[in-house]
C-alpha cells in the first residue's frame, strides 16, 4: 500500500516552528499512513467506517469488495439496496454510498477533485448525504496527500495537541494559533498529533 510521503524538509521545519513537536517528532520518528490514491475508493470506504471499530469496517469492506469486485461509481449503482446492506451496514449507509455513486456516475468527478484548492473540495464533499467536513478533511489527508490539514474536528488531533501543550481545554482560536504555526506542513503535524493523542 502507498503511504503519505514526507521527509526531513517538513520535520526540520516543524521542529524549527515549534520546539514541543520537535521535540514528540524526535521520540516517535518517522510515521507511516497508508493512503488510498483514489478519492471516490477512499470516500465509499470512510463511509462504511463511519461510527464501528476498525475490525467491523474492514469485515464489511472486504464483503462489499466481494460482492462488487471493484468499488467503482458504476459497479455500486448496479448494485441494489439490499446488496449494499447485506455487506453489514445499516440502510442509511448503504442509502449514503448509492447516493454517492449516482452523483459521481451523473455530475461529480472525482478523477477531477485533485484540480480544486482544500476548500472547494470540502464544500463539493460535505454537500453529499453522509458526507460531513471532518470527512472530507481526511480524503485531502489520505486520498489526495495534501500538505497542510490540521482538522478541528478531529477529537483525536485535538486530543494531542492538548496533550502536547498541557492544555485543560482547545478554545477555537488556540487551535488555530498553532495551525497556522505548522503551515504549510499542517497534515505532518496531524500525523504527530493523533500518535500523541494516546498518551
């Protein structure tokens, strides 16, 4: 599986931004993610994600891989309802993925998102039944590898930072004091602040 790809440029500047990190990004070293390259892949399968444990969304993903082969806008459009809930989901889920499906075969390419800046790919997702901004926040991390997403609505980020900063509580305008110190490698901080998250 491919992973998010960063190096020295990014730690040696986060560790120059902020001497904390640096000091978390010594202790734990090199993190690796893994990714899914493709978006409309990626989309489907945070969907199934959504709300169970890891080991219950990969038992349902591996089903609907089964039942569909691929996991294309086409191959899940020709599936039925009832198929996609068979898989281990609740109606609304499978409700959201068809839904999913039938916007990326009739007005959404997702072959395209790539082209657009952060905030419009979050606008475009977050408009899909199913699909909020914390969501979409994490297809720009692990889908399309980009840079600088620090994500507020991540409990687990949020979690770390205040792990990281001995901090009783997040107040919006802290958080946002310290994403825009890690700008422009937002998302590398994001891979130091969930590991710190479990402290």
């Amino acid at each position: 599986m491919p992973i998010f790809e960063y190096g020295q440029k990014e730690l040696d500047y986060l560790k120059r931004r902020d001497k904390k990190l640096g000091v978390a990004i010594e202790q734990i070293g090199i993190i690796k993610r893994e990714i899914t390259p493709d978006p409309f892949t990626a989309l489907i399968s945070s969907i199934v994600s959504q709300q169970i444990s890891n080991k219950a969304a990969e038992t349902v993903w591996n089903r609907l891989l089964q039942r569909l082969g691929t996991i294309t806008p086409e191959s899940i459009a020709q599936a039925t309802l009832f198929e996609i809930k068979g898989c281990g989901m609740s109606e609304r889920k499978a409700g959201y993925i068809k839904g999913i499906a039938d916007k990326a075969t009739s007005e959404m390419d997702f072959n395209s998102l790539h082209t657009l800046t952060d905030d419009e790919i979050i606008r475009k997702l977050s408009a899909l039944h199913g699909v909020g901004v914390w969501t979409a926040e994490m297809l720009l991390i692990f889908s399309l590898c980009r840079p600088n997403v620090v994500s507020y609505k991540d409990l687990a980020i949020c979690r770390g930072m205040m792990n990281l900063y001995s901090l009783k509580e997040l107040p919006k305008q802290k958080f946002e004091m310290y994403r825009k110190r890690y700008s422009p490698y937002g998302s590398v901080a994001s891979l130091y602040l969930w590991a710190l998250s479990v402290k």
